[in-house]
C-alpha cells in the first residue's frame, strides 16, 4: 500500500475511534459541557458556566482541560492566569487553546466543540501519518494500531488534552525529517509550543554528526524560549519547570505510597506507563534505528520524571504514550547488525523516487 492510501485510510479509521471515545466520555460525564472536567471547587466553574450555562461538575479540581477552554476564552492572559495554579507554565502550551479558539475568535459552545473536532482531526492525523511513515519504509500499515490501541492516546482523545494534537505534530515532523523535506522544524516547533515535552524527539534526532540536524531542535527550541520570554515579561515566571524532573528513580518511589490506592481503570494505566518505559530502555541498549535516540531520550524522561507525573497513572500514560509508537515505527535491528547512518534519509528518498510512491 502507497503511503497516500495508508495515511487516509488510517485517518478515517483514527477518527472514528475518536468520535466513539469522546461519545462514550461524554455520556459518561453528563453530556459535553461535562468533557471540561470542571471541578466541584474550580475557581474556574462559575466563569465557565457564564459561558455554556449549569455543567456537570467533577470531583475536587476537576481536570486540565478546563484550563485549556479558559486559555482559549483569554489567550492575552489577562485575567485567566490568577484563577488556576502555575499560570505561566499551563500558557505555554498555547497553541491548542489558541487553534481551538481560532485565535480568540470563538467562545461559549463553539469553542467546546471546536476543541472536539481539533481532537478528533488530530487523533485522525497522528494514526494516518503513523501509517504512511511506515508504508514509507517499506512496512505494514498496520503499525498505526501502535495510535489506536494506545491507552495513553485515548485518555488524551477522551479528556481533550493537548497531547493528541503534540502527538499529531510531532509524527507530522518525523515524517517530513525521513523525507527529507526542510518543513520538518516546523511541525516540531509546533508540537512543542503545544507542549513543550515534545522537543525531546527532535532534540534526540539532532544526536548526530551531520550538523544540517541541529536545526531539527534549534528552530523548535527559539520557538519555545521566545514564547517564555514574552510569558516571562507579561506573567513571571515563563521558565518555571514545575518540578516535573528530579533525580533517577525518586518520583517513582515518591509516587509508590499512593499507587496501592489507585482503583483498576488507573492501576492499569500506571502499568501501561511503566511498561512503556521498561520496553524503551529495552529496546534502545539492545536495537539500533533511526529512531532509537529519540526512544532512549523519552524513556530516560520517565526515570527522572518526578512524583507530579508519576502519582497519578492516567498523567504517566498521556506522557510517554508516543514510546511505544516510536518503537512501532523504528522496528528491530540487533546492534551486532550494522548500524543504520545518517544517509538513511537519503536512501528513502532514492527509494521512493524509484517507486514512486507519493506523499500522504
């Protein structure tokens, strides 16, 4: 199958899924004004039900995505950032908001709903590009259920957090950097600026000797350092970090007290998280690719990652969801094997003009 099939018909098999996983959230929550997980003692709630009237509240703070709707209703950040924590590092991320918002354009109900389609888009996207990467290098399509089957990407997809469109964006960006195309940086800037963990794959990408990578990760990264500096000039505080990374192995063990509390539905979440994690740092000491620095480098995050990720399993599972999606992609190489080098980008290209294959 030609990488233009794989990727539309992976699109519209990843949409659908996504359709069915928001209907199911939102029947689940009481209707979609209940996807924003307003919390029963949100500073957020009365503000958000001027906007779509009574909501269905969730239990104690409720959930990121109430953020992301309130950026999306003040992307100046006049007076949203006092009615949440962390208020610069939650603008950081403002690409989604300010896509879903069409640039401040939308509120009320029309934002909601275009927060659902950019999801659904996104999630659709991130399966159909999965699936033209991998026809591209000559195998199945059927990698794209690395997306579907993912645990992490359907809490992403049910929440209507900024993951699935990061995700989308950074597997826009690997697919462009194997075909060689300049627009690469681009896509990973992008991804970034929707959530700045994303930088890790290009930034693992440019590992290498041929110094035309580099700007795989210095145009991303003056992306993000240029937003934080004007968040550091109109909010403070642009480059707080939050104290998402520690010391190797101490957020797990800070986060192990509270893991025996956690109901089924999160245990099983926790598990897919820690695997993901264990198979990444499996996988890069014993197989080479072309994505084997970019799987070391995300699995590495997960060690040092700090009990702000780790105590709560559905967090850990959106974060290093795209491992196993990497893995997918990259195959199995031994490292006895020789090595793949950076003329591999140069190889796919020769190889796609011989057989024509066109671009998803």
């Amino acid at each position: 199958m030609k990488p233009r099939q794989a990727f539309w018909k992976w699109s519209l098999l990843g949409g659908l899924t996504a359709c069915l996983l928001i209907f199911a959230q939102a029947n689940a929550v009481g209707g979609f004004a209940g996807l924003l997980q307003v919390g029963e003692v949100s500073r957020l709630a009365p503000l958000i039900e001027t906007e779509l009237g009574e909501l269905p509240l969730s239990p104690n703070k409720g959930h990121d995505t109430q953020i992301y709707y309130a950026i999306g209703l003040d992307l100046a950040g006049d007076r949203m950032p006092d009615l949440f924590d962390h208020g610069p590092y939650r603008y950081r991320r403002i690409l989604y908001p300010a896509l879903a918002s069409v640039f401040g354009l939308l509120d009320g109900h029309a934002l909601l709903v275009a927060m659902v389609v950019l999801t659904v888009a996104s999630a659709a996207a991130a399966s159909g590009l999965t699936a033209a990467i991998a026809t591209s290098r000559g195998r199945s399509d059927w990698l794209a259920l690395a997306v579907l089957l993912n645990p992490g990407v359907w809490l992403a997809v049910r929440l209507l957090t900024a993951d699935i469109m990061a995700l989308f964006l950074m597997l826009l960006g690997l697919f462009w950097f194997m075909r060689g195309q300049k627009w690469a940086p681009l896509a990973f800037a992008l991804s970034g600026l929707t959530k700045e963990i994303f930088l890790v794959t290009p930034g693992a990408l440019a590992i290498s000797g041929d110094r035309s990578r580099w700007k795989l990760i210095l145009v991303p990264a003056a992306a993000l350092i240029a937003w934080m500096i004007w968040l550091t000039f109109t909010m403070g505080n642009g480059f707080t970090g939050r104290g998402n990374v520690g010391l190797p192995l101490v957020g797990m063990v800070e986060a192990s007290s509270v893991w025996r509390t956690f109901d089924i539905a999160d245990a099983l979440y926790l598990a897919f998280a820690l695997a993901s994690v264990g198979a990444g740092l499996v996988y890069s000491f014993f197989n080479t690719s072309w994505l084997r620095w970019p799987i070391l480098t995300w699995s590495v995050l997960g060690l040092i990652s700090s009990s702000w990720v780790w105590d709560i399993g559905n967090n850990a599972a959106r974060v290093f969801a795209p491992i196993i999606i990497l893995i997918a992609l990259a195959g199995f190489r031994s490292n006895a094997a020789k090595s793949e080098t950076d003329s591999t980008v140069a190889e796919i290209k020769t190889s796609d003009r011989e057989s024509g294959s066109s671009q998803a």
